[in-house]
C-alpha cells in the first residue's frame, strides 16, 4: 500500500498539473510522444495523451519502488499466499510456463493437464473421438459464467479468423432464453459440451448444464452414450461424478488459479477445440512473453505497471469517475465485458489486506465497447458531459481482411477520437462555427468541448493468438499492481458471495411462500408479485 509520504506527494502532483492541458504539454515537448510511449511482447502503450509529465511520472515511479511492485510480481509468480480471505495463491502465470522452475511440482501438474487438453482436441479435429452417432462434432458449447465464460468467449470472438475446427458457442445466463436461443439451429447428434465450473456449484452453470444435457436426450443422444458428448473443466471432481462425468471426461483445475484468472488452464479448452492446439499454444507464449515483460522492464518502461500507475494516478488523484476500454476492431467486441469482471471483482473492495477500512475509491468504473458503434451513441457525454474519464483506445494497426478502404475509416475513426478527447472544441472555435451557422453568439456553448481526457492508446500490429494473450496479460498484471498500491486483495470476490446467499433465500420464497415475512416490505412485495404472476 502506499507510504503517506508518496501519497502526499502525488496529491501535490496532481494539484500542480490539473490546471494543464494535455495538448499544450505535447506542443512544448517534442520528444513527449518518444518519451512516453513503450513497448513489450508485441503491444505498444502510448501514454502521452495522458496528463502526466516527467516530474510527476517519477513521483509515481517512486511510489512504485516504494510498495516494492516488482518485489510484489516475485511473490505472485513464485506462488505466495497472495489471496490471503482464502489462504491461496494466484498462479496463473505458471499456467503459461511462467517460473515454472520454482514451482516443479504444480508445473508437472499443469503440463500433465495439457497434455490431456492437447489429446482431447486433437482426438475430437482427427475424428478419433467421434459423438454417439459416430459423426465428427461440428460444434462446441461452452456453459459456464463469469471467469468460467467471459474469457474464452471474448477470446473465441477475437480469433473468429482463424480458421475454425469447431464452431463455438456460449451460455451463461441461467435465464433459460440464454440456451434456447443458443441450441436453436445446432444438431444435437454433433454437439460438444464443455461445463466449465472451477467450483461445480454455480446454480446457473449446473442448472444450464441439466437442460443441455436433456435437450441432448431430447436429440438422439441416449442416456448411456452422453458420456461421448459432455466434458467438464473443475476442481471438484466429485459434483461432477455426482452429475454423472467421469474423471477420464473431467479437466482439472486448481484452487490457487482465480476464476477471472483462468483463461489459460482448461476452462480455455473451448479455444483449442475451436481453433486448434496450436493457436491455445501461442496464446499462452503471447502471456508468457508479457510476464517476461513484466519481470525483466524497469518501472518506466513496464507495460502492465505504467498502467497501474496511471490508473491509480486518474482514479485517486486527477478523481476520472469512470474508465473506458474503447477497442477499434470488432473482433475485440467482448474485452470490456471480460474485463469489467477482472477489474471490479479484483479491486473492487473497501478494505484493505490488514482489514481496514478505504475511504477513498478502488477499482474505477470500467466500461466501453467496440468502436465505432459507441461513437453513435455514448460518446456524447464523454465529449460534452460534466463527467470526467480516462480510457484505453485499443488499436491493432492491422485487420487481416481484404477491405482496406473500410479498415482506413474504422482507423480513422479511433485516431479521430483521440485527438478529440484531446483537443475538444474551444470558446473562439464555437462562436466562429455557431457564426458559420448563421446562429447567435450566445448558441456557441453547446459547441464547446472542454477536450483534455488523459487517455492511452494501446497498440498491436494485429489481432492474433499471440497479441491477445498479452493483452489479458497486461490487464492482468496491471489489476494486481493496482491491488499492491492501493493495499487490496485482487484475488477473493466476497461482495458476489452474499447475493448467492441471499439468492438461495429467496428461491425458497418464491417456490412455497416461505420466509415472505422475514424480507424487507420492498422485496417481499416483488416476491409476492413474482408469485402471483407464476401461479
Ligand atoms: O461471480 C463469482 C464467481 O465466483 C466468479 O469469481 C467465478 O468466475 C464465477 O463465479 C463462476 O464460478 P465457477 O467457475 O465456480 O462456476
């Protein structure tokens, strides 16, 4: 956590450059963009819109040394108890063959689980492992939520491209819609399902996964050969013996891998069966690669812990009250959602890790979707609106596709933009449009845009494997930096925990009325609405 000597630091810092223009810092430095921008693993973070400027990025570079960040990525990745509410480590790194010498014996086991994985997908491309029917599986379901599906589903988008093997879909929701929607159209005799529940006790996944189960009954598929159709992905092999999948059909997973961490253990294997062992490969090497990053840059050229700082420096100093992911490539049209959970779930907390109590904001508020349908629609008050934010604009400079004229404008578009959240609209620019307009001088203001939104771009020569598993990476390590200098816990998820609790309590009430009068008069109203209308 940070010492109150570089907090009181920082908050002078921040008093001295609120007052600047981000535009006008870039026109007195002409080497600002060189010196800001740096690079790793493939990604390039462009941080010169962002207002900072060389004293103040030493004072967060010195409040970095002063929590010790690399000290702290040392403990992560060589599997101290880092998730301290549940005695555990964090070790998703090793899942990608980080530092793998420190920790031979879990190494073992994740080599041993990907060689299974590797088996498994290549038995099901090669035809070996065929469906009840004896066709080749044309398609594959993932059911699992959050960490169990925002993942490979987000990454299973991006890498729509690539060639696939298997066609892949998701379902999530535990409203029944999700999969109805979901199966319609698929062929049940050539459908794979992958559970993916690191805990095997997530109502809605156990619940999607009983009626994918029976629609596959419902298909052809015969009670004795479901075996063939259905693999799990967990830690708790015995509910999943319950539910009827044997060990040989089950995918471990660990307890010191976080869900919203475990992209790359077996809760990935949609991936793999999607688009190929080889593409799951070199998604790990891009993380891995972004950890060797991590580990080996000095704090000032360090991707994931710039980004921490300038996320503590927007959130707790210049006060952004909100955070954009603004990706320009459809293809990353799922990395906000991912990112919402491993950002908020991670920090956002109100204690710190000796349990006191944090008076000032945690995690921002993350948000954002693809460009340009945003500009359509959000951008409005991010351009003129009161609220102050920060955003990542995330740029692969390539598109992979034939139409260069339409990559032109949706490139266009995201640059566009930057340099409108830079410069905005001044005072005398307004007044000569509203007079260009015909309109009086006193309509000028609502051309007005104040500009100056500290915003990074983040850059990569494409969308590939490789690319993408170092920008989950780099978001990765930039959420458990933010956790050291804020003094949080990354890893535990106690605030999801009560609404399961309570959920439970009140299915009960909905099914037989009972506990009505124990519910505040709010809720027990909207239960026995719920009641009525379901009679
Ligand atoms: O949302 C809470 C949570 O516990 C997440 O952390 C996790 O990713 C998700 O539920 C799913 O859990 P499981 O994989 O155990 O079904």
């Amino acid at each position: 956590m940070l010492q109150s000597s570089d907090h009181a630091v920082l908050l002078s810092e921040a008093e001295r450059l609120l007052p600047n223009s981000i535009a006008i810092l870039l026109e007195q430095n002409p080497n600002r963009v060189s010196q800001l921008t740096i690079t790793g693993a493939g990604l390039t973070l462009d941080a010169s819109k962002q207002l900072i400027d060389e004293q103040s990025l030493q004072a967060l570079a010195a409040s970095a040394a002063g929590v010790d960040l690399a000290g702290a990525y040392e403990r992560l990745i060589t599997g101290s108890e880092v998730n301290i509410t549940e005695e555990r480590a964090a070790l998703h790194t090793l899942l990608r063959g980080t530092a793998q010498d420190t920790l031979p014996g879990l190494a073992g086991e994740v080599t041993a689980t990907l060689s299974r994985m590797r088996a498994v997908t290549e038995a099901i491309h090669s035809g070996d492992h065929v469906s009840a029917s004896g066709d080749r599986f044309t398609n594959v379901i993932n059911i699992g939520i959050g960490g169990s599906d925002l993942g490979p589903r987000m990454v299973c988008r991006a890498l729509e491209e690539v060639s696939p093997q298997l066609n892949t879909h998701f379902i999530s929701n535990v409203d029944p819609h999700d999969l109805d929607v979901v199966t319609r159209g698929l062929n049940p005799q050539t459908t794979l399902l992958v559970i993916c529940s690191k805990t095997f006790t997530t109502e809605e996944t156990l619940t999607n996964a009983q009626r994918a189960r029976s629609w596959l009954i419902a298909g052809g598929v015969s009670e004795a050969s479901i075996g063939q159709h259905v693999l799990a992905v967990t830690t708790n092999l015995t509910a999943a013996a319950e539910f009827g999948i044997g060990e040989a059909a089950c995918f471990p997973m660990w307890d010191w891998v976080g869900g919203r961490y475990s992209v790359w253990s077996a809760i990935g294997l949609v991936i793999a069966l999607g688009f190929g062992w080889r593409t799951f490969t070199d998604f790990l090497n891009g993380a891995k690669a972004l950890d060797e990053h991590t580990r080996t840059a000095d704090c000032e050229q360090n991707i994931p812990m710039i980004m921490a700082l300038l996320e503590l420096w927007n959130t707790r100093y210049l006060n952004t009250e909100t955070h954009l992911v603004l990706p320009y490539s459809q293809r990353l049209e799922h990395l906000a959602d991912f990112l919402q959970q491993l950002t908020m779930e991670s920090n956002g907390k109100r204690v710190t890790l000796g349990g006191k109590t944090i008076n000032e904001v945690t995690a921002p508020v993350l948000w954002g979707s693809a460009g340009t349908i945003g500009q359509h629609s959000y951008y409005q008050l991010l351009h003129q609106g009161n609220r102050r934010f920060s955003a990542d604009i995330v740029l692969p400079l390539t598109n992979g596709d034939v139409d260069l004229d339409a990559h032109r404008k949706l490139a266009s578009n995201a640059l566009a933009q930057s340099r409108a959240f830079l410069i905005g609209r001044s005072a005398a620019e307004s007044q000569a449009l509203a007079a260009e307009k015909g309109l009086p001088s006193e309509l000028a203001p609502h051309f007005e845009m104040p500009g100056n939104h500290p915003h990074s771009t983040l850059v990569m020569n494409s969308v590939n494997p490789e690319t993408l598993g170092a920008l989950i990476a780099t978001y990765e390590h930039k959420t458990y930096f933010l956790s050291v200098l804020m003094g949080l816990n990354a890893f535990d998820q106690w605030g999801v925990e009560l609404g399961k609790v309570i959920g439970k309590q009140i299915r009960a009430t909905l099914e037989n009325g009972d506990g009505l009068d124990e519910l505040d008069s709010s809720t027990a109203a909207l239960a026995a609405a719920w009641r009525n209308a379901n009679r």
